[in-house]
C-alpha cells in the first residue's frame, strides 16, 4: 500500500483529484481503492489535499507580516489574530519559537491595500503592536510532497542525506507575475464555494449545498463557470496526525532579500530538494522566502544540510523558528466574511479595530487593568 500511495500522490500533484478514472488508470488502483484512501487513509495518515486558487483572479495579493504584539496583551495575541480572521482578511498564524513575534499571512484585496496598511498603522498607535513588518508577495507555490522519504507504513521519515542530491531536478519555473484585478467577476456564492473546497477538496456537491443551504443545481452551476477556472491545482501535503505528534515538528522560516536570478534559482533548487519545504514565495526584486516544517529527530541533520548547501550559495540570510503546536499556528479560508454580492471585497477599519480593542479590553479587565 506504500507505493500505491505515493504513486496516487505523485497522480494528484499532476492531475488533481476530480477525475477518478483517470486517477485509476495512473495508477493501476481501483476507483473504490482510491475513494477509501482519500476519505479514510490520507486522514490517518495526517496527508490532506489542498485545492490551491488563483488568489489574484480573485483580486487578492498576498502579505506576509511579522507582528510583535505589546506586552500587556501578548499572552491574548492568539485571541486578537483569531478576530483579524475574520475582520481583516488573516489566512494564517503563527509564533515564533524563541522571540515573542507572530507570523502570519494576509490575503488582502488589491483595491483595499492602502486601508490595510494603514489598520496596521492604527493598531501600532493604539498600542497593540510594538512593531510591524511586512513583505509582500507577488507569487507563491507549494512544492510537491516528497512521498519518497516517508515510510507510509510506520509513518516514519527516512532520509538518507548523503544521497539528496542538491543540484537535482529543477523546480517549476515561476509563473509570470500579473497584478491582482481590482475588480474581480465573481460572487459571494463563488466565495462561499471556493470557502469549502479550502475546507475539505474532497468534498462534493451535494455536501457544499447542505452546508450552504442552497440548491444542488445552483452550486454546481457556480462551481462550473465560475470556480473551476480559478482553481490553479491540488497538492497533497503532510502534517502530523495529532496534537501530540504536532509539537514534535519544528517550523523553519528562511527569508532571503536582493536574490540575483542565478542565485535564486539554485536556493530554490535546493529549498525544492529539501524533503520538509511546505511553501515558497518571493517577488521579483529578489526578496525569497520558504516555510518548512521538520519533524524533530531530523532538525539537525536538517541545518546541517541547509547550512552547508547555503554557504555554497550566499552568505546571508535570516532563520525563523516557528511553534506548529495547534494553540499558535492556524490555517484559515479565503477571508469570505469580508466579501458581499452589493460591495464585492471591503474593509471597515473602524469595525475590525473595535473588534481588536475589544479584546485588549477584556485582557486589561483579567488582569486587574485600569
């Protein structure tokens, strides 16, 4: 069953998971075989496939932002980032290991950049956050699971590191880079839609619609000519299966500025090469960056390799340290609470900063606060 996994995988990657048949002749499997292990198998083994959206059709561009939050509240950030999930366009968080910043990811409408910049302004004078910074990116991508270091059957990794070979296959090229539209052709159903298969890919129709209480025929009218053309591909990827296994993966974050292209292409050679790398991004003036998330028992052979493949390259570049544990690091949808059929994407500063302030409040109100 081991190889039969890792040739599905491979067959996702490829093709996405919508054609069954074709999944079955890739891979030699049964069509019922393949239904058991994506609904039972992948779970189990903590494998989940990603439907990864045309974020900028949609008119979203990506941030990645680095928030030190003030001290008073800095035990209540994890309460204040779970509101900016919904208020202020938060797809992702986390914390860093050692130092007392959060990470975090924002998908945010192209058209309201300038109001998000300036709600962090705000949140930085009101005295939430000490500090900010924040990086935009113009493209992102998921490398492929690499299924071939991982033992399906004692759900162990085994990596021979003598045998990784750094200069191998070269990554995908990376897509031209084109502005998110400003006024994207969608609705809040497509939203809706698009909400669920970040949820669950393997979802179907008929499930999205009682979820939604709305008629079978309209989803799959949107899902057809609205949503499977911005879907841009499946991946599968690989986290540990409970809470327990979780703080047994280190969260690794390189960041890389002012990268000729020469340079970029081989870090992203061997970031492509490396078994743990989860995600990429970067934008054209040569800012890079990859998160990785690598189980214990092989961190330090991990930043052995790194370092060494690094120094071969460039002789600066910035580590961050993550805790994946499941109380500081969440994924979230699409920002779908920020999205109406009459306004299309908005933005109200003054609610989401209300919304923040609200639980500064209440953390002074625990703490005995004036």
């Amino acid at each position: 069953m081991g190889s039969d996994i890792s040739k599905l995988i491979e067959a996702i990657n490829r093709f996405g998971i919508q054609n069954i048949s074709l999944l079955s002749r890739l891979t030699g499997m049964p069509k019922e075989t393949i239904r058991y292990v994506l609904r039972k198998r992948f779970p189990e083994l903590g494998l989940r496939v990603e439907t990864l959206v045309d974020y900028a059709k949609l008119g979203l561009e990506r941030y990645f932002v680095m928030l030190k939050f003030s001290s008073d509240i800095l035990d209540h950030a994890t309460e204040i980032l779970e509101r900016l999930a919904k208020v202020a366009f938060l797809t992702y968080r986390s914390a860093l290991a050692f130092e007392p910043w959060h990470v975090a990811m924002f998908a945010v409408p192209v058209s309201l950049s300038d109001e998000f910049h300036a709600f962090l302004l705000r949140m930085t004078k009101t005295g939430i956050l000490k500090s900010t910074r924040t990086e935009r990116l113009e493209w992102t991508r998921h490398p492929e699971l690499k299924s071939r270091y991982h033992d399906f059957r004692s759900r162990e990794w085994i990596v021979d590191w003598k045998k990784i070979d750094s200069q191998g296959e070269p990554p995908p090229s990376i897509l031209p880079v084109h502005e998110p539209t400003a006024r994207p052709e969608i609705d809040a159903v497509d939203i809706l839609v698009i909400k669920e298969l970040e949820l669950d890919s393997w979802r179907n129709f008929a499930e999205i619609s009682r979820k939604l209480g709305m008629n079978d025929r309209t989803i799959r009218w949107h899902y057809t000519n609205h949503v499977s053309p911005l879907i841009n591909s499946y991946y599968v990827r690989w986290l540990p299966v409970d809470s327990k296994e979780m703080t047994k993966v280190i969260g690794l974050v390189c960041e890389f500025h002012n990268l000729s292209r020469y340079r970029l292409n081989k870090i992203r050679r061997l970031f492509n090469t490396f078994p743990f790398t989860w995600y990429e991004g970067g934008r054209s003036d040569g800012y890079y960056q990859i998160h990785s998330g690598i189980p214990a028992q092989h961190l330090m052979d991990s930043l052995r390799f790194l370092r060494t493949n690094l120094r071969e390259i460039l002789s600066d570049w910035t580590t961050f340290a993550l805790d994946l544990s499941l109380s500081l690091t969440e994924p979230y949808t699409i920002p779908y609470e920020n999205f109406d059929d009459k306004n299309g994407w908005s933005f109200d500063q003054k609610k989401a900063l209300n919304s923040v302030l609200f639980a500064r409040a209440a953390t002074k109100n625990i703490r005995g606060g004036p």
